[in-house]
C-alpha cells in the first residue's frame, strides 16, 4: 500500500473520533489518539476507529458523497507537508469519480486500522499510532 493511502487512513479515524467541521487535527500522534480513544481506557479499538462516522462527520451536504470542498473545511488550512484535500480524496477514490462514497471511506478507515495494528491484537496502541504516522 502506498504511503498516501495509508496517511488517509490515518486521518479517516482522527475525523471520525469527531473533529468538528473547520477545525484543525491535532498536530501530535499522542492527540490524535486521545481523540481517537473515546472511552479513555488507554487504546483504540475498530469501533472508536469509525469510517461510517468519519463519513457522516464530512457529508456536510448530506448528498452521500464528499467532495474536496467538504474535505477541506474538515481539513483546515493546509500544513506544510501535508496532503491537500485533493490529494486526499484522490489516494481513496477508487472509482475514479472525484468524490468518496460511504464504501470508500468504510474501506480506507479499516485498510489503515490494520495496517496501524502491528501486533494485530485488534486495538491501536499510542505506540503503533505515532508508528503509523510518524509523528512523536
């Protein structure tokens, strides 16, 4: 899998633990994945890592596809070194069509949940996390 497609992945979970519209992520692994642990008991399992809600969250038109504009106002200003929405819905729009359906999104999010779980125990731990995004 491709660096890009595995960084959307990334950002499918931190969304989908409820990242308001127009709000900027969390600039560290450690505050990504304590968004991401709702529950607060010390990792993430597949139901806190929720590309349905990520899905929701982003649909702002409600029209069942989300857009770069949609993805952008999740998104925030771009920083440096990041993917532009662009990019973004480009590495997951498997269909080609510019946009993301539900099933593209469910299967970013849950591609990215495996690949971020090395010991495969079915939760991320803060360690795999800041492994799979490269941050500290």
């Amino acid at each position: 899998m491709s660096a890009p497609r595995i960084a959307l992945l990334a950002l499918s979970g931190v969304l989908a633990a409820g990242a308001a519209a127009a709000q900027d992520l969390p600039a560290t692994a450690s505050d990504r994945f304590a968004m991401l642990d709702r529950n607060g008991d010390g990792k993430v399992s597949r139901d806190e890592y929720d590309g349905d809600a990520f899905f929701r969250l982003v649909d702002a038109d409600h029209n069942y596809r989300v857009s770069v504009d949609e993805v952008q106002a999740v998104l925030g200003p771009q920083r440096d070194g990041e993917f532009s929405a662009t990019e973004w819905v480009r590495i997951a729009d498997q269909n080609g069509d510019g946009e993301l359906s539900a099933e593209e999104m469910r299967r970013s999010s849950e591609m990215r949940f495996q690949r971020l779980d090395a010991n495969q125990d079915g939760n991320l731990e803060l360690s795999e996390v800041r492994m799979g995004i490269g941050q500290r």
